[in-house]
C-alpha cells in the first residue's frame, strides 16, 4: 500500500542516514550493510559524505535528525514478485557541529531507488539520484501528506 511505502523507505533512510553517526569506517560499512545492498554500500558513503560534507578545519560532524518523504510514487518490477521502484523526493534535515557551534542543515533530494527483498530484508538495491539542493532548515514542504521520522541516536 502507499502508506507501506512510505513507511518502508522512510525506514531504509533513517537507517542509512543513522549509520554516518558512527566514526569508524567499518562500523559505518556494517550499520549501511543492514539497509542496502553490498554492491551499492561504497557509492552510497561517498555520495552521503560529499552531501552533508563541510569544508571547514577543526572536524565537524553532521548528524541527521529527522527524514521526511514528501512525494512517492511505487511501481513493482517486473523481474521480481518483491521488487519495487520508488521515485521519491524527501528531506533530510540535521545539525553540523563545530567548535561548540551547532548548525541547522537540511538537503532536498529526489531519486529513483529500487527495492528487494534479500535475505528476508528489505533494501535498497538501486539508487539513481536525479537532484539534490540545500535548503533552508525552517522551510516547510507544501505537500500535506508527508511524513516525517525522528532520528533516534544508535545505542
């Protein structure tokens, strides 16, 4: 259903943009296993690192606070029975902090992603990103259907 969707992708994002909280390389690798294929983990690191990257001395961190889906459009593919794409705009807002400075941040992307069941899991399998923009972190989507997931921090 639409609100299966949207709940599953809003899932699978959570759980990618959560695994950058981690420091360590492999730890990052190993929490991103659990929502995306093994064959997208390395460009799916660089693309997030390069998003949310901020080109300042003195080591900042980003952690990303809250996903919201603004539109989701879902087509199953024809080479599985549990095989999806999903056209997708969202948001995902956080804070960058730095010198006891904290910053508000949100990036707006729009993707195509497909999604499979592995294993018994449901993952990204495919990701085609179509744009990407920063936005101001206090603007509202117009869209009244949206649906927005708070971060919880990893335990």
């Amino acid at each position: 259903s639409p609100d299966q969707a949207r709940g599953l992708l809003a899932e699978l994002l959570s759980n990618v943009y959560r695994a950058f909280e981690f420091r360590a390389q492999e730890e990052v690798y190993d929490k991103l296993a659990l929502s995306i294929s093994e064959g997208l983990l390395a460009d799916i690191y660089r693309q997030h690192r390069k998003s949310f990257a901020v080109q300042r001395a003195g080591g900042a961190q980003a952690k990303v606070k809250a996903v919201e889906i603004l539109d989701l459009e879902t087509k199953r593919l024809d080479s599985s029975p549990l095989r999806y794409a999903f056209r997708s705009r969202w948001t995902a807002q956080g804070t960058v902090g730095q010198w006891g400075h904290v910053y508000l941040l949100k990036n707006r992307f729009d993707a195509v992603l497909t999604v499979d069941a592995v294993d018994g899991k449901w993952k990204i399998t495919g990701l085609k990103l179509l744009d990407e923009q920063r936005v101001e972190p206090d603007t509202q989507p117009a869209e009244a259907d949206a649906r927005t997931v708070a971060m919880a921090s990893p335990s």
